[in-house]
C-alpha cells in the first residue's frame, strides 16, 4: 500500500499534500500544506501519465497521518510505492546541497548522506547509489522533475515535519513501463540537524536521510509499532541513530526489489 493518498491532474500527477512553492515556504509557519483527501488508495485518471508521491516523514508523537496503511498490520515489516515501481537504471546518481543555517561543515552534510546511501547498497547485490555532486545553488521544486535527485534543506510549512521527499515516475501500466526516475529530499530547517550519536538533542542528519533514501528507490513508510525498529518506521524524533542501519524488514523489501 502507498503511504499517500494522490490525485492525477493532467498531465502530472498531486499527491495528497502539495509541497508549496519555494516563495511560500518562507512564509509563516501557520501556513499549512492543503489536504486532499480520497477514500481510496488513489483516484487516477492518467494511469500511463507521469505521477508523483509525496512522503511526509513526522516527528514522533504528532498525529498519524491519515493514509497511514489504512489500519493494516504491517507483520511484514515491509511496503513499496507501488508493485514492480522501482528505478530500472542503475547506479543512481543524487546532488547534495551543503548549506544550511547551523553551520554544518559541508564534509559532514556529505559524509552523513553517502553514509545513509551506502547503507542501502550494502545489502544488495545491485548498485544502487553512484557518485554524488555538491551543488549550493540547488533550489527546491516539486511542480515538475528537472532531472536531478536533490537533497537539500528548507523551511517546510507544518508543524512537526522532519522531511519531505518526493518520488516521480511512472507507477501504473505495463510492470514493464513502472519505474522511478527522479527523487528529491527536504530536510525541515525548523529542526535543529547534526550528530545524535555526539549530541542527543538534535535531529541525526544520517539516521533520518537512510530513511528517506528509502523512499527515494522504491519503499513505503511503516506505521504499526510492531515495525517501529525498522528503517522505514514513519516516525523519528531527536537524538534517534536507529535508522542508521537497515533490519530485516528494510532488507527484505530492498532485496525483493533490487536482488540479494
């Protein structure tokens, strides 16, 4: 099951909250992300069309988000984007944009996000994640896909927000037409970011950017507390490294994708 409810309008699709534009998320925090709601998973009018996935990742103890599962137990400890939705062109290159207003050395923002993508590449026999380029200037987008797998950080306006990521590609037709092709990762500047295993008291850049990269190659979030040790469990909070490194869970899934 997707962890979002989306909506398709032509020709690109919207996902259940509509990341704003980079003006807007400089306004007021009372700004909040309009909700579209379904009764179903999706509502898709395009099924070939080009569609993105929006994943809001909370911090823990706020509310579960409403297309949480839809009140499944997840006794797997696994879920994807979609059947067969996965990139079909290895290795996946991303640009990383240093800058960041808690005076983050660019080496560590860097070191901190290879981390994460190499944890992903460690337990599979593909490679997933390639090189990866600074750019200062990067800027975020999430009207259409520039071709470019962004992290980067921002202002995100809602309370409670760790980070965003958005997943574009191609998520209904032939399986042999679903794919990803693009991926871009917000880290919530409302957050103070760093080194949990140094400070506890604040948001450990490397645990929360492994779960996010997750998304970015083709997983869903997880809500049961049954999956709460996993990676991909949606919630995080300060001084957590437990996302770090992948459990079974996390393997199971990457692997069913990507192979052993």
């Amino acid at each position: 099951m997707i962890a979002v409810i989306a909506v398709i309008v032509l020709p690109i699709a919207i996902a259940a909250f509509l990341l704003p534009l980079p003006e807007q998320a400089k306004q007021s925090k009372a700004l909040k992300a309009p909700v579209i709601s379904k009764a179903n998973d999706h509502f898709v009018l395009n099924p070939a069309g080009l569609q993105k996935i929006v994943f809001i990742h909370y911090k823990k103890g706020y509310a579960k988000p409403p297309w949480a599962n839809g009140g499944k137990k997840e006794t797997q400890c696994y879920d994807f984007l979609g059947k067969w939705v996965k990139w079909k062109e290895l290795p996946v290159n991303y640009v990383i944009d240093p800058d960041n207003p808690y005076g983050l050395s660019e080496e560590f923002v860097s070191d901190a996000i290879y981390k994460a993508a190499e944890e992903w590449d460690a337990h599979t026999s593909a490679e997933l994640f390639g090189s990866y380029t600074i750019d200062y200037e990067s800027s975020w987008d999430s009207d259409a896909p520039d071709g470019r797998n962004e992290l980067l950080f921002g202002d995100y306006p809602e309370e409670g927000v760790i980070a965003v990521t958005v997943v574009w590609g191609y998520f209904y037709g032939k399986p042999s037409e679903r794919k990803i092709i693009e991926f871009d990762i917000l880290f919530d500047t409302d957050f103070v970011w760093g080194d949990a295993s140094v400070d506890p008291n604040v948001m450990d850049l490397q645990n929360i950017a492994t779960h996010e990269l997750g998304h970015g190659i083709g997983l869903d979030d997880l809500y049961d507390t049954v999956c709460s040790e996993e990676t991909m469990y949606g919630y995080s909070d300060y001084g957590e490294t437990k996302k770090r490194t992948l459990e079974a869970g996390d393997i199971t899934g990457l692997q069913i994708l990507y192979g052993g």
